[in-house]
C-alpha cells in the first residue's frame, strides 16, 4: 500500500525502552539498598542503647521509654482520649518524680562513700586506675545530684495532671487542624485531648510529631503521628544513668585497688600475703554477690508489667491501664 510507514524493529523498540526501564531498576535497587541500611542501623543502634543503658536496663524501660511510647501511641489515635492521655501522663509523672528522688538520695550517699575512701591509707600506693575510677564516680554523682534537682522543679513547674470536667469540655473545642468534633465523644472521656491545657505543657518535653505519607488511595495526603522525643528521652534517663555510672566506676575502682596482688601475683606463700587473701576473699563475695544482684533483679521485673504503677483509677476497670489492654488486665 502506498504511504505505508515501516514498522520499528524490536531491537528499535527494545532501546528506546531501556533508559526507562534501566531508571525504574535503579530506583528500586536503591529503595532496596536503603531498606536494608536503615533496617542495619536500627539493629546497631538497639545494640547500642542496650549496651548503654545495661546498668540499669529495666529501669530504663520501666520509668522512661515504655510510658513514653505508650502516651505516642494514644497521641497517635485518630481520636485522642483526653482521660486516657491524663491517665498515662500523671503515671510517668508519678514514676519519673519517685525515680528522680531516690537517685537524688543515692547519689548524695554514693559521693559521701567515694569522698570518705580518699581518706584510706592504702590509696597512697593503689594503681592509678583506683583514684581515677573514684573520681569519675564522684563527678558523675555530684551530675546526677544536680540534674535531678533540675528536673524536679521542671516537673514541680509544669504541675500536676489531674482530670476534670473543664479539661474534658476544653478537649472537645475545634482546634485549628480539625474543622469538627464527633458528637460521640461529647461527655464520653473522648476528643482531641492533645489540645488540652496539661497536654501542650507536657507535649514539648516528651513527644515529638512525624508525617508519613499515605498511598495513592488516601488521596496522596499525609498523616501525623507521635513518637518519643529521643533528646528528652535522653534527658529524662540521664540522672539515672549518672548515678548508674557513678556505681561501677566505684566498683571498678575498689576492684582495682584490692584485686592488684592477685593481678601483679605479689605473694610470699600459697596464702601467706594478706594482700592475696583479702583479693581472693574480695572477689569470691563480688562475684557471688553480683550474680545474685542479676538473678534478683531479672525476677523481680519480670512479673511486673510497664502499665503498673500503684496508683487505683477508675478508668483501669474500664479499659485497662494504658487504653490498650483488656479490662480486668491489672
């Protein structure tokens, strides 16, 4: 037929294709690539708060880490409970003033220790690794000391958290972000409770918002959710990781000082040094002691649930502690 155009060949066809579809491999191995980088880093960096915080792992989880995910988690709800939120806040509050309180006290008594075995006689001729372990156990005391008291009065200024019929009413205003209220919630406990009062004090110090972005389906929009802030959940542990520290670098100064006989083998006889004696006596309590200190502080945690805390609410009867569980759960 006349004015027919040939027909593009397959090889033709083929290379007009294969920048498009060399781009489309590319981006998917790089999504791939970086899946497994960040999937890597999660793992390192798990390993890594866990080696950190091992002196005091469940206490960490226990009066920091847990309460805070579980409020994001209630924070993150379409429809944030203001009674629930007050409930699982005034819980971490309760927890993070009994725990700032005892740390205070324990760092005063534990930098009285370290300043009173200055004094002793044998540290004139200790190795070295004893006065500094000691003075880094003092210094890190005296911190927690301090940071303590700080953050105390941090909490003692933003108040405590009780709930009550205006935070309830005040819950269910229209904030600037949501055009209406369901009217189901009204008198129910429920709302937005993030705009509460108590709520945008206590928000900055504990939460921090993130946005993700939905599918094609959910019109291409984006949605925000709540995570704990990680530079205030390093600040909120930190008094307890003072204090933590401050015990094993005493530890492992009074370690090196008693345990250098056995370590240099200074001896006269089998057991006739009392240099030697004292080592073995030491270490063999130490030892003994310190797997008894793992053995019953793992038991003793590990009926306990994070949503516990000792303080009867109405609202447990209800839904469980944190919202989240069956009722009857405590």
């Amino acid at each position: 037929m006349a004015g027919k155009l040939p027909l593009p060949s397959t090889q033709e066809t083929s290379s007009r294709m294969s920048p498009a579809l060399n781009f489309a491999t590319l981006a998917r191995a790089i999504g791939r690539v970086t899946q497994v980088l960040q999937r890597l880093w999660n793992v390192i960096e798990t390993l890594i708060i866990r080696i950190a915080t091992l002196p005091y792992y469940r206490l960490y989880h226990f009066n920091t880490i847990n309460p805070l995910r579980n409020l994001a988690y209630l924070a993150s709800s379409p429809n944030p409970d203001t009674k629930k939120l007050h409930s699982t806040l005034s819980s971490w509050r309760t927890r993070k003033l009994n725990e700032l309180q005892f740390t205070t006290i324990s760092c005063t008594v534990l930098a009285a220790a370290v300043i009173g075995a200055f004094s002793w006689p044998t540290l004139s001729t200790a190795h070295w690794l004893t006065p500094g372990f000691w003075h880094t156990s003092l210094i890190l005391s005296i911190l927690g000391i301090l940071l303590s008291a700080s953050e105390i009065t941090v909490l003692n200024l933003l108040g405590p958290v009780r709930y009550t019929a205006a935070a309830a009413a005040s819950s269910h205003l229209p904030s600037p972000s949501s055009s209406s209220t369901s009217p189901s919630n009204v008198g129910s406990g429920g709302g937005d409770g993030l705009h509460d009062a108590t709520m945008k004090r206590y928000m900055p110090l504990l939460l921090s918002p993130v946005m993700i972005k939905e599918d094609a389906s959910g019109g291409g929009g984006a949605k925000q959710y709540y995570v704990p802030r990680r530079k205030m959940v390093f600040t909120w542990q930190a008094p307890l990781m003072f204090m933590s520290y401050s015990v094993c670098a005493f530890l492992a100064g009074l370690t090196v000082l008693v345990g250098v006989p056995i370590v240099r083998g200074e001896r006269k006889g089998t057991w006739g040094d009392e240099g030697w004696n004292i080592a073995v006596m030491y270490l063999t309590a130490f030892g003994a002691g310190l797997a008894a200190f793992v053995y019953c502080s793992f038991w003793v945690y590990h009926y306990v649930h994070a949503e516990h805390d000792g303080i009867e609410r109405d609202e447990y009867r209800e839904v469980g502690p944190w919202g989240v569980f069956a009722a009857g759960y405590d």
